[in-house]
C-alpha cells in the first residue's frame, strides 16, 4: 500500500464542504490516496512539504459531460450547429477512427482535462466502432491517471443509423467490457452506460438500453431537451410515463425541457449537466442553470466538445454564471426597470463544477471537496499571478471571476501528483503531440473532407 505522505503548507484552503469552510494559512495532509488532516501547523516527520502559502487549495474540478474522442478534432466544429456537427462530426470523421486514434485521443483529451485542473471527467464515449476501439477508450482514461467515469456509448461507424430515431439497441460489448476492465469497483475509472435516449434513438430502443444499464446496475447518461428535440420526443415525458426515470440518471443539457420536466427530474433524483458554451453555439437554446436550479436541482458543468469549445471549467462557470444572470436581468429589463441586484454567486458556480459534480456522477462520497476521509483530488492555484493580486475578502469571488488554467500550479488525483510546477508529469508529451498529429491527419484525409477546417 502506497503511504506516501505530501504536506501542503499554509495554503488558502476552498474545502467545498457542506459549510463552504474556508481556511487560511492552513495546512492539508495527504496520505497516500486520501487527504488524512487539514488544520494549523500540521508536523510529520516523513512528508514531501509543498509551500502553499501564496496558493490557493482546493477540490479538482469535475466536467460531467464530455466526449474525449473529440480531442484530436479539436476546434473542428468551432462554428457548427448541432445539426452540421452531427454531420460532419459523428457522420464523416467518427467512422474513420480506428482503435489507437481513439487510445491517442482519450489520452490527449484526459491530459488535456488534468492540465485545466479537471481531475474527473465523465466520457461519453459514442465511438465504441469495435470492441478495440472500447478497449483503447478506457486505456487512455486510465493511462493518463485521471479518475473518469467511462460512459460506454454506441459506435461512430453511422451517425444516421445510431442517431436518428435509431432502432439499433445498445451493443451489448459492455458485458465483455465489465469483466475485462472493471473487475474491481476499487478503481479510478469506473463504468457507465452513455445511451441514446428518447431524443436520438426509438423509445422502444431507449427503454432497452435503460433496462440494459440497470441489469448491470451502471450508472445511466443521456441528452435531453436539446432545440427542438425537447418538444418533438418529450423525452422526460415519455420516461416519465413509462416509470423509468430513476436516481441512476444524468441528463446533459436539458435547455428546452419545460419546468413540468424538471420536476419530474427532481422527484426522481435525476443529474442535470449544464454544458453552456456548446449549447449556445449549437442551439440548443440557453443553458438550463436556472430552470433546474428552480425545481430543486444542483446543476452540473462539462465542457462537452474541444471541436467546439475550450477545455478548461474556468470558462464554463463563467459562462454559466453570467448567461443566466443576463437572462435574470433582462426580466427586469423586459419590465421596463433596472436590474436591482445580480442573481445567483461565484460560489455558486464553483459548487457546479466540483460538489455538484461529484454527486451528478455519485462519486462524492470520494472527490469533490477537501475533507479527511475523502480521496485526495485537490488542484493548487497561484495567486501571486497578476491576474488574482491582490485578493480581498472570499477568494472564492476572485477565483472564479478572474482565475484560468494559467493559475494551475498542481494537480493531484488520489494522492498522485500529475502536474507539478505548472508542468504536466506524463513522461512523453512530445510523443503525445506527434501522435495526436499523426491521428488528426490520418482521420481527416480518410474521412476526405476537404473544407472542413475553414468551415
Ligand atoms: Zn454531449
């Protein structure tokens, strides 16, 4: 058993606990993968001592929903909509990836996750074209040392044969999967089902899937109320009626779902993730903060494309944040009157992309705030970075105002430093990056898309 011990001196620590503590100049102990004390002048004989007396401390961001595949696209998709993005995307480049594009892919994109201070993401991973290519997926996950919630998805091989009203039900690889990869539930990368839903494959199909996930009692995920999906399948609806929404449940997006859906989604103990950026490049309407934060819901952040979007959380809480205070104010504006007050806080959105998350993923009773006991998933930021001197009363307002990755000093996932000093620990970036071209190239010139770049 690893008891590595790691003191991390003086810091300013955000815990993200049930109380929202913070503590100053106050140290945290790591002892092998789990955070063993956190309080004033801790002394060990044994530790490697981190001075933390110029940062701040706190939980690993966590990004509910994101397709990893997508990281050697990246920025591909920078001015799709959803409708071109399932085209070009998932229609031209999905099927040309072979099992070692999506190894490279899933390692780039966890790396690049761990790099923004992300230390859990949930892949949804929609390019299983062959039991390799599950395999390479998970590889890369685990390769790259960051916790991941692995959503088994459906191949890439044909978008309108798996997207469209799709009448194929789930591969049913995952069992092969479960045995070969998670014999232990004692592991940082853990299984989920990612399936279709009402909205992109029949319900028939949906329900099998549902009932596929609860057979082997994974984890479900699924988009929901995206555009004019939302109105044309009811998918909440439909589940509704049906008596299959459960606790076992994440919605991604959620934007044009009606308050009658997410109140179903509350009664029923379902995840809502919020992906703000994409869903406002893509249309699938404003992000869904506020109506699930209505009916009783702790929203969720991801990222959910790099061919889109960043890959860093900073961004998303920004964005989340402040649309829907825009679309708060323009009530009032709507009304003839100025906006009096702001609505929701900074530490509301960081709660969305670190407690919050954990439970969207059922992983917090392991990660997602900084308390004894728990797993050491915890990010340390510079605050003697011009973009955060000086800092007045919460750190928490300036953290989420005005930090970026640039702020990342360190990265600890269980215990395990990834990036220290500002610098990714993986052994050989640069291999990393001629492979990532090597696939980017190999998948475009196969997919023969001439234009896509500029498109
Ligand atoms: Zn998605």
């Amino acid at each position: 058993m690893n008891n590595k011990k790691t003191l991390i001196k003086a810091g300013t620590i955000i815990t993200q606990d049930e109380k929202q503590n913070i503590f100053q100049h106050t140290d945290l102990l790591i002892t092998g993968d789990q955070i063993t004390a956190i309080g004033k002048n801790i002394t060990v004989d044994d530790a490697e001592v981190i001075d933390a007396s110029e940062m701040i401390v706190m939980p690993g961001l966590i990004d509910t929903h994101r397709h990893v595949w997508e990281s050697v696209l990246r920025g591909a998709a920078a001015n799709f909509s959803l409708i071109e993005y399932l085209q070009q995307v998932l229609g031209t480049l999905a099927p040309a990836f072979r099992a070692e594009d999506v190894y490279t892919a899933n390692l780039l994109g966890a790396l690049e996750a761990l790099e923004n201070g992300i230390t859990t993401v949930m892949d949804w991973s929609h390019i299983m074209n062959s039991p390799a290519h599950a395999d390479a997926a998970i590889n890369g996950l685990k390769d790259a040392g960051i916790r991941a919630v692995f959503g088994y998805g459906t191949p890439g091989t044909s978008v309108w044969e798996w997207f469209y009203e799709s009448p194929r039900p789930h591969p049913l690889d995952i069992e092969r999967i479960l045995k070969e990869h998670f014999n232990s539930t004692d592991q940082l990368v853990t299984p989920a089902l990612a399936i279709r839903g009402p909205e992109y494959s029949l319900f028939d199909v949906a329900k099998q899937d549902i009932e596929l996930a609860r057979k082997y009692e994974l984890p479900i995920s699924m988009h929901a109320g995206c555009g004019t999906f939302a109105d044309k399948y009811k998918a909440v609806q439909q589940l509704a009626i049906a008596n299959l929404l459960g606790p076992d449940m994440n919605f991604a997006h959620c934007n044009l779902l009606i308050s009658d859906d997410f109140k179903l989604l509350a009664d029923n103990g379902c995840s809502v993730s919020v992906t703000p950026e994409v869903e406002m490049q893509m249309g699938l309407g404003f992000p869904a903060t506020g109506k699930a934060i209505a009916a009783g819901i702790a929203p969720a952040l991801g990222v959910d494309v790099v061919t889109g979007v960043g890959g860093d959380l900073f961004t998303q809480m920004r964005v989340a944040l402040q649309t829907e205070r825009s679309l708060v104010n323009q009530q009032s504006l709507d009304a003839g009157e100025m906006p009096q007050t702001t609505s929701l806080t900074a530490a509301d959105a960081l709660s969305w992309a670190t407690s919050n998350g954990a439970k969207a993923l059922k992983l917090d009773k392991k990660t997602g705030s900084l308390i004894p006991g728990k797993q050491a998933d915890l990010i340390l930021l510079r605050t003697d970075l011009l973009n955060i001197t000086p800092v007045f009363g919460n750190p928490v307002n300036a953290l989420v105002s005005q930090c970026s990755s640039a702020n990342i000093d360190s990265v600890f996932v269980a215990g395990k430093a990834l990036k220290r000093a500002g610098k990714l620990l993986h052994p050989d970036l640069q291999a990393l990056r001629s492979a990532a071209k090597r696939t980017s190239t190999y998948v475009y010139e196969k997919a023969l898309i001439a234009g896509i770049h500029s498109g």
